[in-house]
C-alpha cells in the first residue's frame, strides 16, 4: 500500500475540506448541536450532491464505484469539520443495504439514501449486550405475508430522522435484518441524551410492528455476513472521523501555543509543550496510518483486512483519547470552556470511541484473530 493519497484523492480531500469551510463552519455546527435533530437539510442535501454518500457503492445504484480509502478520506474532512447529521449513520445503512442480498430492495431504497432523498439507520445496540450481538432480544416473528417485531434497541442514532431503518433481530434462521419504517405503527422513537450532541441518539421501541415479508433482508448466515462486513466499513468511517478529530485538535493546539504567553514567553517555547505537541502528533500521524490502511485491506480484501480493522479501532479511540486530553491540558483554562471548540471535538472521539466497540472490545478480537491463525 502507499500511504501518500493520489492526486485524485488529494483533489477530493480539498474539495470536501473546501465544502466544509464554505457550508458548514463552526458557527453552524453549534446551531444545529442546539436543535433537535442537528441536521440541515440543505447541508445534507449539499452532502447528497457531491456523491458522498454512495461514494463507495455500486454505480447501478448511483454510488460512485470507488474504495473505501476514498470514503475515508471524506470522512476524516467530515470529522476535522465536526460535520453534524446523519453521515455515518446513513452510510451504514446503505452498505448493509447493498450488502444484503436483495437486489429489489436496494434498488428501491439505495437509490433515495444516496441522492439525498431519504436518510438511514441501524438499530443494532441492546441493553446489556455490547456489540457482540449474536441472539438478538428483539425478535422478528413471519406470519403469512408479514413480520412482527417486539422488542428495544437502545443507542440508535438518528433515528428521529431516519426514513428507513435496518433491524438486527432473531428470527426463526437466528439473526434476521428487517426493513422498518421508524414512523410506522407500533414503532417508538425517543430521544436518548448523548454525550456528543452533533449526532442524536434514540431508543426504539418495537410492540407488535408489522411490516412486510418482504422487508427481510437477509437471514442466518447470510445477514451474519452482510452485519460484519457493513460494521467493518462503518469502523473505517469512525476511525476516519478521528483522525479529522485529532488532526483539528493537534492544528488548534500549535497555533494556540504560538500566539500564547505565559511570563511573557510564547508558551512554544516551553519543552513541556513541544513535547506535548510532537505526542500528539505522533498518534495522529500513526491513527491516520492504521486507519488508512484498514479501509485499503478491506477494499483489496487481503487477509489480514479483519485485523487491521480491529488496529485501527483500537489505535484510533485510544489515540484520540490521548490527543483530546493533551489539547485540553496545553490550552489550559480556555480549553474547559464552552466558548472554545475543543469540547466539541473531544465530545465526538469520546462518543466515536465506543461506537463499533472501544478498544478494549478490539483488542480482545486481534487475540481471537491471532489464536484461530496459530
């Protein structure tokens, strides 16, 4: 792999970076964190026109046909912007979409994620049951010609704006992926307070929703398959995000400490701080290369695409951690303020550092992964 981005991969680099300067500064991200759903619609329609959603889709469904380093080349612009909306969200519904075996239903529906015409989400998370979710509580009862759902999926974000919804429920093959509309009888959605309010969370409650047969998309091993694959991609875009997250954070903290004085020295000046700036550095520099190379093995599907993918996560949430914690020590007193960006970033690797499974989660399966090779 090359680690340095092609020429068309830099020009999509400036191109959402210059996007994100000219429709969504940071004046705008806290107007929308304020209201309900943090989204714009002419922001997220902008998104929709640039191809960004399906940037990594099939062109019979309107995607653009690239890989998945092109994809996490937007996201990371996204996260250095602290981009609110249903990027991520969206995003994974799609590919577990075009990823389910059911053509017609992704004929019908890719199409409207991807030109903006509607917007998706996956209700995967449970009480208790992390994100090794092998039998589902929720369950997907067939009758005849239609599906009953019964149950709660907790952490569901943006499902107060979602026009469809994937399921991860149980059905009579195990895990079962349904279609749901959130609006549809028997469906609840309630707001969740979240730590990061650029993108909202939900509970959703299933009692008795129907929905057609027709709607499921994939059982037993086949959906299990399509679930790991859709989450590995959704991994990369966090991952991304992070590192834009970071790379922001680590550009703030410079030139803060360039224009900084403390008895009447510039801060810079100070090896405590230097040395702080040359950390943060280094686990930016290094989560951009785990990240990277993980959206490269899972394009190219080397064989080692399933553990870097667990690096990366790792790697990232860790690192970003470190780099949100070391920006807010070097600014001092301005960095605990609610004036200051920073929170709004360290709030967004905090609540990306759990999605997909923290580090701790990852770790544990690299040790799998290397136990099963052995």
């Amino acid at each position: 792999m090359d680690f340095d981005l092609s020429k068309p991969q830099k020009l999509l680099q400036q191109s959402v970076r210059d996007f994100c300067q000219r429709e969504c500064p940071a004046e705008r991200v806290r107007e929308l964190m304020e209201t309900d759903t943090a989204i714009d619609d002419v922001l997220w329609q902008g998104i929709a026109d640039q191809g960004w959603i399906g940037l990594h889709l099939a062109e019979e469904y309107d995607g653009l046909g690239l890989g998945l380093v092109e994809l996490a080349v937007v996201a990371e612009e996204l996260g250095r912007a602290c981009v609110p909306g249903p990027f991520l969200s969206t995003t994974w519904a799609a590919t577990l979409l075009s990823l389910s075996g059911s053509s017609a239903l992704a004929e019908k529906h890719l199409p409207q994620l991807i030109e903006g015409a509607g917007k998706g989400t996956v209700a995967f998370l449970e009480e208790g049951a992390g994100w090794c979710l092998s039998q589902p509580q929720v369950t997907a009862t067939v009758s005849g010609s239609q599906v009953t759902l019964n149950g709660k999926k907790h952490l569901v974000t943006d499902a107060g704006v979602a026009d469809l919804m994937i399921v991860a429920a149980r059905g009579e093959q195990g895990l079962c992926l349904v279609l749901a509309d959130p609006s549809s009888d028997g469906v609840t959605v309630e707001a969740t307070p979240g730590i990061d309010s650029t993108r909202k969370l939900a509970q959703v409650t299933f009692a008795d929703a129907t929905v057609p047969a027709a709607n499921i998309l994939a059982q037993g091993a086949e959906a299990e398959s399509a679930l790991k694959r859709s989450r590995q991609v959704g991994i990369v875009v966090v991952c991304a995000e992070m590192v834009g997250s970071s790379q922001w954070m680590l550009d703030t903290t410079v030139e803060y400490a360039k224009t900084r004085k403390q008895f009447d020295q510039l801060i810079g000046s100070f090896q405590a701080i230097q040395l702080k700036c040359a950390d943060m550095f280094l686990q930016t520099e290094s989560s951009r290369a785990a990240a990277y190379y993980a959206a490269w093995a899972l394009t190219e599907g080397t064989e080692d695409a399933e553990r870097a993918v667990s690096i990366a996560k790792s790697y990232c949430s860790d690192a970003a951690r470190f780099v949100g914690g070391t920006a807010v020590q070097a600014h001092g007193g301005i960095g605990f303020t609610w004036e200051h960006g920073l929170h709004l970033y360290y709030k967004r690797n905090k609540a990306n550092e759990f999605l997909f499974g923290d580090a701790t989660y990852h770790r544990e399966q690299i040790a799998r992964l290397t136990i099963d090779a052995a």
